[in-house]
C-alpha cells in the first residue's frame, strides 16, 4: 500500500465539472494498492497518517498530527503510484492491485479514516478526476508499507 501525503490549505477534486470532494486545511491522500494489501496494512496506514506530526506548532515546527489540529482529509485513488518505469518508457501498473479489489481496500480505508477524523472526502473510484491543490509548505511525504 502506498499513500502519497500532500499537506494544504485547501484541496478540492472534480468529476464531469462539479465537485465531489472538497477541504480546506488538512491532507491530500493519494492512495494505491497492491496484491498483498489487507486489513492489515489499512489499520497501519490509517493511525501513521492521522497522528504523522506535519502541521506546525506556536514555534513553526512540524509538531503537530492531523487530530491536534482537527484537520480534514481528501481521499483520492490513484493506482499510477504503482507505476513501474524502470524499463521502457511506458510505465507497467502490473503491480497495482485489480479495480474491483482496489475499491474494496479504499473504501474499507476510508471508513477506517471516519472513525478517527471528523471530515473525511474522497473523489470517485476510477473517475476521470481533476484535483486542486493548495499545498503548504510544500509538504509531501510518501508511505509505503511493504507486504
């Protein structure tokens, strides 16, 4: 499982120009899966990235987790951080995880994040969608948990 971690001030997601998905301050997720993605690896993924200490304290200093700040996050899928280019120029994303599988994993992965914060959005799985982004810093972290 991967999740690319983009700290904003505000983020919003289309599909068919209207928006679906929207925040103001909090994390943009883009989030990938792969055959070997369980329970598991959510249950991890989803305490790393509420408590992650990101966001600024009274100093300026990254000190605080998505909850101290009573954040938002914006869930998008995005099965190309799998993307395998090390041969070729066309990427192979014969690592990332089948579609009706993938949308079990997110969906499951989103309900684990309501339970921990306030404002969860997501886009729509498998949508054409264009994402806006005011990033804050900018800080973009990526996590992985390997199998």
């Amino acid at each position: 499982m991967k999740v690319l971690i983009q700290r904003v001030i505000t983020s919003s997601v289309e599909v068919d120009n209207r928006i679906v998905g929207k925040i103001s301050k909090g994390l943009l997720l883009f989030v990938a899966f792969t055959k070997f993605d369980s329970i598991k690896e959510i249950e991890y993924m989803v305490d790393k990235i509420v408590n992650l200490r990101i966001f600024d304290d009274e100093k300026g200093i990254m000190n605080k987790s998505l909850l101290n700040i009573e954040g938002s996050i914006l869930s998008v899928s995005q099965f190309t951080l799998y993307g395998d280019s090390t041969k070729g120029r066309r990427p192979s994303y014969i690592k990332a995880l089948n579609g009706a599988e993938a949308l079990k994993l997110y969906n499951l992965f989103n309900n684990k994040l309501q339970e921990k914060v306030s404002k969860v959005e997501t886009g729509i799985f498998g949508a054409d969608m264009k994402v806006q982004i005011v990033n804050d810093g900018p800080v973009t972290i990526m996590l992985e948990k390997k199998f």
